[in-house]
C-alpha cells in the first residue's frame, strides 16, 4: 500500500493504515521529466504538508481530508476510503506523530510531482505504547493546485 502525502500527508492520507509496515516506492519518473519546481512552489507545498501533518495528530479527519482532491485516486483508494483509514488510525491510537521530510519537487504538465520520505507512529489506545505504523523512502506523489490550494491528486496522472 502507498503512504499519503501523504500533501504528506498526503504520503500519509493516501494509503495508511494501523499496523507497522514499510512502504516500497515504485519507480521514480525519470529524472529528465518536468522541470525542478520553483523555490515558491516548493516552500507552498512544504507548508500545505506541515498543516496536514498538524492536522493529523491533531486527530482532525476533515482537517487532513481538507488537503485531498474530491478527485483522489490510487487504484482502489478515494477520498471516502482515506476518511475510513483515518478514523481506523484515530480508534486504534489515542495519539499519532508524523515526520515528513520533502525529498524533491518536480513540475510535470502543471503537477507537482512530490517525493518525500517519512514516519508514522501512534500510541495504542488503553495500552500507552509508541508503535511504528508506516514508514516510507522517496515515495512520489502529485499534488495539483484547485481553487489556490495544493491537494494531492493521487500516485501519478
């Protein structure tokens, strides 16, 4: 399964779900594709990830879902069913933390192609203890700018 971006989470909202497990990127468009993103295009999307990652372990499924297309597709994966991941993560877990690290951005027909790399850990709910949940290396996303937010779109166009 992918991570959502998880906007990171995006990497974190496309695929996440309770239970420890490594996400394995598929491979990279390559590097002749697009364009480097420009420095303001890339500290936007770097904000967009830091409010989603407040608004995951704020346990706040509309605040993370906010950073999500109505278009979101990863095979199986919409919007609807990365809500009922995140309730599951918020009913197994009493707390969750993220660490996003954005990797690379690149412009491909007017998406930001995200790469980013990652963790996700929560708390088990009545038992007090940290574990891993998700962990990721350079997984590409692509997020795309509708109404003047960037909200991720899915693995790829």
């Amino acid at each position: 399964m992918r991570a959502p971006l998880a906007l990171a989470l995006w990497v974190l909202t496309a695929g996440a779900t309770p239970g420890a497990q490594t996400v394995q990127a598929p491979p990279p468009i390559a590097p002749s594709s697009g364009v480097p993103a420009t420095e303001p295009v890339v500290r936007e999307l770097q904000q967009a990830i830091t409010r989603a990652t407040e608004r995951f372990q704020a346990m706040d499924a509309p605040g993370v879902l906010a950073n999500v297309s109505d278009q979101y597709r990863n095979g199986p994966i919409d919007k609807a069913s990365i809500h009922e991941q995140l309730l599951a993560m918020f009913t197994l877990y009493d707390a969750v933390r993220a660490r996003v690290r954005l990797d690379e951005v690149r412009m491909v027909d007017g998406a930001a192609w995200v790469y980013s790399t990652g963790e996700i850990s929560g708390r088990l709910r009545g038992v007090g203890v940290w574990t891993p949940a998700l962990s990721w290396e350079r997984e590409p996303d692509v997020a795309r700018r509708e109404n003047g937010a960037w909200r991720l779109a899915g693995p790829g166009p």
